[in-house]
C-alpha cells in the first residue's frame, strides 16, 4: 500500500524500527555524507554540513537525515525535526524534535 501522507511520527518509527532490524547499516546511511553544490545549500529547508571554509560549494555535504529533514522541517534554532541519537560510539535511537512533540 502507498501512503500520500506520513507522519513525522511515522517516519521516526520507521527509522527506529530499522535500526533494530540492522545497526550498522542505519549508522552507514546516517554517516554517509555526499557533496552537494550551492543551489542545494540554498534551499529553504534542506540541511547540509559545511566545512571549515563555509563557502557553499568548498566542502558542503547531505545526507540521508538532511535529506528527512527538508521534508519535515526545523525548529526556531534550525535544528531538524528529526534527531539522532549517539551514545558515545553508536547510533542508538531517532526522535522527534521536542519542538514538534504535541502540548
């Protein structure tokens, strides 16, 4: 069944489901960074990594919960409505942002 809608709930259930199913290749998709050019660095909602020279196009990167990110959105302090959670070595959970949790 395709779903037209998805919950940022959802999603993060998704991602903790997979996570349990098979760690290392969550970890590998969420450390996975690709380049990415300056129209991409510039789009409203997506989140990159820039590098140490903070120019768009030097060293900037996404990946896979930059990608989420763009879709669900990001707080006031632009952190995404998704969060990884690490503890000292390993992923360890996704979550919602605080921000998107219901009053």
């Amino acid at each position: 069944m395709i779903k037209h809608e998805v919950t940022i709930f959802e999603a993060v259930d998704l991602l903790n489901a997979a996570l349990k199913l098979d760690r290392d290749a969550m970890e590998a998709l969420v450390e996975t960074r690709v380049p990415c050019n300056a129209a991409f660095v510039g789009h409203p909602t997506l989140q990159v990594q820039l590098g140490q020279e903070g120019g768009p196009d030097s060293s900037a990167t996404v990946g896979l919960l930059g990608i989420l990110n763009g879709i669900f959105g990001a707080d006031a302090e632009g952190w995404g409505a998704i969060l990884a959670h690490y503890d000292e070595y390993r992923l360890t959970a996704f979550s919602v942002t605080k921000e998107r949790l219901p009053q």
